[in-house]
C-alpha cells in the first residue's frame, strides 16, 4: 500500500515538474469575490469615470435602495439605477466622488460621500451618507440619509 502511495506522489510531483518545465499553466475556475469594501470602491472608481456598465456591475440586478429614516424605496433594479446615473453622467455635468470617511463593518460600508464639480456650468459641492449593504460580491441593498 505504502508503495502504491509513495508512486502516486512520484508520479504527481513528475507531472507537475513536467508542466513547470514545458511553460504550461494549468488553468482553474475558482473566482476571487471582491470584498465588500472593493466592491464599494469599485462603484466610486466607475462613476468618477463616467462609467455606467461599470457602476451597474457593481450592483445586484435586484438591489434597491431606500432613504433614511422614512425606508421609502428610491430605486429598485438596474433599470432604475441606470437611469439615476445617466442624469448625473450627462455632459453637461461634471461631478466627482471623494471619500471623506469609510467604515467598513462586514457587509456594510458606510460612505461619507463629497460630490463636487460642475452642474451646467455653475460650481457644486454637497455631501451624503450611504450605508451599502455588500453580499455574494454586489451591492444588494443601500440607504440614503436624508437630512429632515
């Protein structure tokens, strides 16, 4: 038994030896799932570039969004949230997200958000909160803090 196990291993180590020295990979399916705070990342890197497939990757075709403290649904589907972005992706409208503060609690990221640039011509700066909720490597659900 010990023999057949030690000409296994010999033979193993032989084939990968042999796969080393000719150049060749060996491919695999296993998927590497962004954590939620690139995914997070991920959204702000895709909208600073006017980025709209991007932004869209980064959410779950059925992600929704609510504001806070009423929990009114705002969005819900890619439908929606495309066309939330192409009203701020137009070109007369050039904004810009910063990260003013990130908190990053397992599958939540809480973003301070400052949005700057122009609008139509005219110079805008706000700031917003939003709390995304990160599973399976997209955001699934989010809230918007509204100011009463």
């Amino acid at each position: 038994m010990r023999s057949m196990i030690k000409a296994a291993a010999i033979a193993a180590f032989l084939l990968c030896v042999g796969i080393a020295a000719s150049g060749q990979t060996v491919k695999t399916t296993q998927t590497v799932q962004k954590t939620p705070e690139q995914v997070a990342q991920s959204l702000i890197d895709a909208y600073n570039a006017r980025d709209i497939e991007g932004i869209l990757k980064a959410y779950s075709p059925e992600s929704t969004a609510y504001a806070l403290p009423s929990g009114e649904v705002i969005l819900k589907g890619h439908d929606a949230i495309r066309k939330k972005f192409a009203r701020v992706l137009e070109p007369n409208m050039k904004l810009k997200v910063e990260i003013v503060s990130r908190i990053v609690d397992g599958k939540f990221v809480i973003d301070k958000e400052k949005i700057s640039g122009t609008a139509d011509g005219k110079p805008v700066e706000f700031f917003g909160t939003v709390i995304y909720e990160i599973a399976d490597g997209v955001i699934q659900k989010e809230w918007y803090l509204r100011q009463q």
